[in-house]
C-alpha cells in the first residue's frame, strides 16, 4: 500500500507533531488513534532482541523476554563474511516480527580507536571499511524482514568515560576517513531506517543538535532518507536538534514536546521542519505496522546459527600442531569459564540468552575429560589450591584447555577498562599449566584485546571473544576439529596498551579528547610506525593451509571513475576443508600525502575442499584509492602509482600488482610570495619562471653549475635542497629581486597557472 505521508501531516495538529518527535517512554513510539497511525516499539540489539516486556499495569518489566543471543560484533567482525551477517539480521528480523518490534537498535560501528573503550565488544573493526561491510551486510537482513535498524553511535562515540559530554576533537581528514566512513559507506550500501546519534560532541557540537553532521553530511551527502533518533537522553537542545535534523527524543521525556510548540508558535522554527520530521517517522512506523508477519520462530534454528556464526568467527591465534585436539583423548578443561562462559557483555545490548551451551556440557562423550576450575571468581588472585589441583590434573591429561578471559565487570557499557591486562591469577595458571603440560591450549573469552605476557608458552591460542549464547559448543567444534576455524583478527593485537596510537590521548581530560593520530588509527599506525604487534590485524589459522597465485588486474591503467576487478586463484594445499579470508589492500604510492601504508578496501571468503582450487575476483572504484582531501572537501586520489596488495593478514601479503591511476580532479593552487620555490619547480607550469628566478639564487649562495664554488659547506646537492625550501620572497635576500620583482613574479605564475587550466 503506498500511503501518502505528506498528506497525513498535513491534518494533524500541532501539538500531534510535535509529539511525534519524542517517544511516549522508554521504548515505544507515540500515535494518534484518530488517524489511524499506530503505537510501534523499539528495542536493543544489536546482537539480540532485548525486549522489555510490559505488565499488565503498563510498566515495564525490568527483565527483557527470552531470545537468541548471537555473538557480538566483537566476534561476528572476525567472519568477514557479508552473507552470514545478513542471515543474522534476518533471524533478528523474524524475533522482532514474532515479539512485535519495529526498530532493533543497531548495528554500531564505532571505529575501536584504543582498545580500552568499553564497549568495543559491541563494535566491529578498528577498519572503516570491514566495519561498513558488516554493518551494511547486517541491515540488510533485518530489514529484508521489515524490521527497522537503527545504525549507531553516529559519531565518534569511542569511549565511554564522560560520553555524555565530551567533545571529541577530530580534524575533518581523520573524520571522514575513519570515524564517518564506515556510517557513510553503510548508509549508502543499506540504506537503515532509522540512525541513532550520539551523545557526544564533535568539534564543539552535541550530534544531537549537529547540522553539518545529521544534515549537511548525512542527509544531503549520503542521501540518507530515514529517521535520527537521540541516543537515550542525549538531547542538550531539542528546538535546536530538529533543526539539526533529529527526529525523535529517546526515551520521550515528556517534557520537550511543549518546548517544539511554543518554538513554532513563536516562528523560531519553521512548522516545514517538524513536517519533515513526522513525514519521516510516519514512513518508519508504517513499514513495520503494513508489513506484520505471523512468524513461527524455531529458536532451536537459531541457536544452531548462532552457534555457526560463532564457529566462522573465531580465531585460531597460534598452533603449534596441538589443535586439533584427537577425540577419544585425556582432556583437562581448566578454568569456570569451561562451565560457564562469558559470551556477551554487560550493558544496554545484554540479552536474556533463552539456552546457555558450555564447553564442558558439550564436549561430553568427545573425550575423557577432567575438570579443574584453576582459579577463583575473576581470577585476579592466585588460589594455591585450586592452582596446585590445575597443574595435577594438566599433568596427568594428554592435553590441557585453559578457559580464560576478562570478568563480566571489566567490559560493559558506561565506562571504559583502565589497562589491558588479564587477571594476573589467570596469567600465573596458564604460565605454571604451560609447564606441566606442553600440549595446553588456552581459549579466550574477552570483548577487547588483551596483553598476553605468556603467549609464547601454550601450543594454541584460540580467541573466541564474546561467542553469543552458543559458544560452548562453537568452541568444542573447533578445538576437537569438527569445525576448521576461518575467523581473522578485525583488529590488532598489540603487545602493550602503550603501543596504541591512542594512549597519549585516551580518554582526554574530561571535557575534551583529542584524536592527535590522525588516521593513523590500529594496523595503520603500527605499519606505518614499523612496530612489531602481537597479533596483526586480519591474522587467523586453520587447520589447512592456502596457496595463492596468478594475480591479475583487469586492467594496468586507470581513469578516475573508473573500476577495477582484481582476481586470483586460492587453493587449499592441507588435508582438511577449509575457509580462507583473502583481503585486499592498497598501498598508495604517489606520495601525495601522508597515508597509511596500506588500507583494507576489499576481501572474500572461501570455502574449499582440500586440493581443491578457485579463482576469487573483487573490485575496487575510485574511492578505494582516495583519502580525504580537506582543501577542497571531497576525496581524492592523486595521479600515479598504487600498489595491489591481496593477502592473508595485513603482514602475510602473497600477491602484489601495480596499478597506474589519472586522475582528472585538479586540486586548486595559487602562488603567493609564501609558496615555495620545491612547490613550483614540481609543477611543470611553473617549473620555467622559477628555474630563471633561481638561477640567479644558486650565483648568490655558492657560484653558478660547473663553477668550483670554492666552499665545502654547501654543495650542489645541498643547494638545491635548500632552493626547494626557499619562499619566493627570499629571492629579495639570496637573488637580488626588488619586493615589486616578486610581486610580478608571483603574477606572471598565477597567470601561467590560469592559462595551462584553459
Ligand atoms: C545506549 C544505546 C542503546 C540505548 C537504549 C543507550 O544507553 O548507548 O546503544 O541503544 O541506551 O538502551
């Protein structure tokens, strides 16, 4: 049914509006029974359904309804697989459906700038690009279902400490290149419902009363067309956020409605603002409310998905032949996470998981097994006993699994961690358990990187993250081999919290936090800075190995607005099925700016049959190649080389190609008495003047070419050196030009740059 919004806008009152543009409480929606437009619900996600069921009195109950707890982005960010994401937001879609939601909130894709922010467990990448891709893939398939998401923190929500007020200094490159991308590119891709924006400011501004982010970027730029609702409490100014382009307060306080009023009684706000507004919720609450569907749920179907989503996630970190563990073995599970995992975090995403599966329950009948628990609560403190009984029970085993992590408290929502370390009790079990037992495992359950002093003592590391509510059996799959784990890093893994490019400015003062890094943000810092790191970003194992060759580029040379499909042939070369991750990255070499040395910009995985060959193709656009240009605010990608890089992390690159790239965007470029004389002599319009001009320089400062200039201090290579550093105006010191001389010079070089862009 194709319903004519403007028109239902137009016979409402006021006072209707208006109070469209807050919820009517926490979760649901407002509605106006006379005109037919009915009460929706919103709820979190993004991993799960957190329903909160109402009583028969109308409140709320505190307790959300039963439902099926995926893994976290965390972990999901690891599949690099779009098609997996998307049957995931599907089966959310259907849980909405059945409970009768319209909007879950999520997915979010916050870039993880340092890794103690707290809620990283529920973001996907320290990559822009990867976070893009599993978000689009996300929304995708919840709205396929007719259930609204809401892509959030928008924007730079990337810590928790004081995320209610903090202003958030970022220049517009690092914006855009980082912190908006992965919105953008999600936005255009999955065009989302509804957007949730932040509470935080940028660059002296709340988002929730942005104009130049929540209109002038996201609406006139991306061509987003949905609805932008508050994050919870997070508006300052509510006549000045419509304006900006928020639609709805959340949770209504009630108290706001009056003040939109009032604002357009007395003409401060034009009513064609607030129409807009109620246009765009109309078409939110009637997708959901045209488009019911009696859906039968099979939570039994979706536990197993979760539990494949989990098995695809994962990443093996390190193997030195103990994985896969040999069924029918001695098997010591050591540590309380083997019987009770932590597999979500704490906070506004944390699901009512309806089932629970742990290791020790499910690798039963796989092996002979033995439990100890090997520490205390949060094992922060070292129980002698219980480590004494762990080493016995190591020792007598063929081989020890060590279920270790962070505790609930230390990842949640509201704070962030204050360092990066396990619980120093769970550090001196897997060092002793490493000792007694050469064949231990140590498998890790954490939202966030974590420093491991002791990785070099067990013979696998096996990091599940947070494995969503059937992690137990995921991770028992994996260890025994009935899963071949084809999860990669999505982040890197330094050594030290003090290796992160974040550290001397994380998290600020308290008011304001400064992103100094620029963009040089996770593996683009650290490969930038040449500084070994744990684990690199798009780092995982298998149980197969994969050979890689015959890359081929579509074509050598390429035009701006142009595309490129990059192909090569993967083969599983080990003895086991198997799923590889091929990313593709760019390196560019014009030396136009200071960039990473290499980005991410695409990647496939594949599933192949030991010997078993296929040829992978991805492509890339101009934008793959661009950085943002923040002269002329737009990206840009400069004339010249760029390197094709396809690997199996962002260390192991196998295949390179060139490509020879023309761009066609001319950046702007005036002389001025300032302008260098290296930056004139590298422009071929300019080059003739300046050479005159200098001749006469290169006299003053140490006698003309061929002549013996008589003095070792500067010579000819010096000279030119510092020629390249000189201002035109200091021909009047080194040249013997007159002030009017480089006034007309500086003329006669505008004026051939003019004439050469005719
Ligand atoms: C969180 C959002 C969440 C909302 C509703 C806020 O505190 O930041 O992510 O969707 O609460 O629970």
């Amino acid at each position: 049914m194709e319903r004519d919004f403007k028109a239902m806008v137009q016979v409402m009152t006021l006072e209707e509006k208006a109070g469209m543009c807050s919820g009517a409480d926490s979760w649901h929606l407002k509605w106006v029974d006379r005109l037919g437009i009915p009460r929706v619900m919103v709820s979190d996600g993004p991993h799960g359904l957190r329903k909160q069921e109402e009583r028969e009195d109308g409140v709320m109950n505190r307790d959300s309804v039963p439902a099926v707890c995926f893994p976290p982005a965390c972990a999901t960010a690891c599949s690099f697989d779009r098609d997996l994401l998307t049957r995931m937001g599907e089966a959310l879609g259907e849980e909405c459906q059945a409970e009768d939601v319209a909007v879950i909130l999520g997915p979010a894709v916050n870039i993880k700038r340092s890794p103690l922010c707290g809620r990283n467990f529920e973001y996907f990448s320290e990559d822009p690009y990867l976070a893009s891709q599993m978000a689009a893939a996300h929304i995708r398939g919840v709205q396929s279902r007719h259930v609204g998401t809401s892509l959030k923190h928008f924007a730079a929500n990337n810590q928790e400490y004081r995320r209610m007020s903090v202003d958030e200094i970022i220049d517009e490159r690092t914006l855009r290149e980082i912190y908006l991308a992965a919105f953008e590119t999600a936005v255009k891709e999955a065009k989302p419902e509804t957007l949730m924006c932040s509470y935080n400011k940028v660059n002296g501004e709340f988002l929730s009363e942005n104009h130049w982010l929540l209109t002038e970027v996201l609406r006139e730029e991306w061509g987003f067309a949905g609805a932008v609702m508050s994050d919870w409490g997070a508006v300052n100014d509510r006549v000045k956020g419509l304006a900006a382009g928020l639609d709805l307060e959340m949770p209504g306080s009630g108290v706001m409605d009056g003040e939109i009023v009032e604002a357009v009684k007395s003409g401060r706000l034009p009513e064609a603002v607030l129409d807009k507004a109620v246009e765009r919720l109309l078409r939110v609450i009637f997708d959901f409310a045209d488009h019911r569907q009696q859906v039968q749920l099979d939570w039994e179907a979706h536990h197993q998905l979760a539990r494949e989503i989990e098995e695809e996630s994962m990443v093996l970190l390190k193997n030195e032949g103990v994985l896969p563990l040999k069924e029918g073995s001695k098997v010591a599970f050591i540590g309380g996470f083997a019987k009770n995992p932590r597999f979500q975090g704490g906070g506004s995403s944390h699901i009512h998981a309806f089932r629970v599966s742990d290791a020790w329950t499910a690798a039963q009948g796989m092996a002979e097994l033995f439990y100890s628990e090997g520490y205390e609560g949060d094992g922060e403190q070292t129980n002698e006993v219980l480590l004494r009984q762990a080493l016995e029970t190591a020792a007598a085993a063929d081989a020890a699994v060590i279920f270790a992590g962070l505790p609930d408290s230390w990842e949640s929502e509201g704070y962030d961690r204050s360092h990066m370390r396990m619980p120093e009790g769970q550090n001196r079990l897997i060092q002793e358990v490493c000792r007694v037992q050469p064949n231990t495992v140590v498998v890790l359950h954490n939202g966030a990187p974590v420093e491991m002093p002791w990785a070099d003592a067990p013979g696998a590391i096996l990091e599940v993250y947070l494995g969503g509510q059937a992690v137990g059996e995921a991770t028992v799959n994996a260890l025994f081999g009935r899963v071949n784990p084809s999860g990669k890093l999505a982040e890197t893994i330094p050594y030290r919290l003090e290796d992160n490019p974040s550290y001397l400015n994380f998290p600020g003062d308290g008011k304001r936090v400064e992103y100094r890094e620029g963009v040089f943000v996770g593996y683009r810092y650290y490969e930038a800075k040449k500084m070994p790191v744990r684990y690199p970003f798009g780092h995982g194992l298998s149980y197969t190995e994969f050979a890689y060759r015959d890359l081929a580029l579509s074509r050598v040379e390429m035009e701006e607005g142009g595309r490129l499909t990059v192909s090569l042939k993967v083969k599983n070369v080990g003895s086991r099925a198997g799923k590889e991750v091929v990313q593709l990255y760019v390196a560019d070499h014009t030396g136009a700016a200071a960039r990473p040395p290499k980005e991410l910009k695409n990647f496939v995985k594949v599933e192949l049959q030991p010997g078993e060959e296929k040829t992978v193709s991805m492509e890339l656009d101009t934008r793959s190649f661009a950085w943002y240009q923040a002269e002329i605010h737009d990206w840009y990608a400069a004339s010249g080389e760029y390197e094709i890089l396809v690997g199996a992390s962002s260390q192991d690159i196998r295949l390179r190609g060139i490509l020879s790239y023309r761009s066609h965007t001319r950046l702007p470029f005036r002389v001025y008495a300032n302008t260098t004389l290296g930056e004139l002599l590298a422009r071929p319009e300019t080059r003739k003047l300046v050479e005159e001009a200098a001749g006469r320089m290169q006299e003053h400062v140490g006698g003309a070419e061929g002549e013996d200039s008589g003095s070792e201090a500067i010579n000819p290579g010096m000279q030119l050196g510092m020629m390249e550093n000189c201002p035109l105006r200091a021909l009047r010191s080194f040249a013997g030009l007159t002030t009017q001389d480089v006034n007309q010079l500086v003329e006669r070089l505008n004026q051939a740059l003019e004439q050469a862009e005719r």
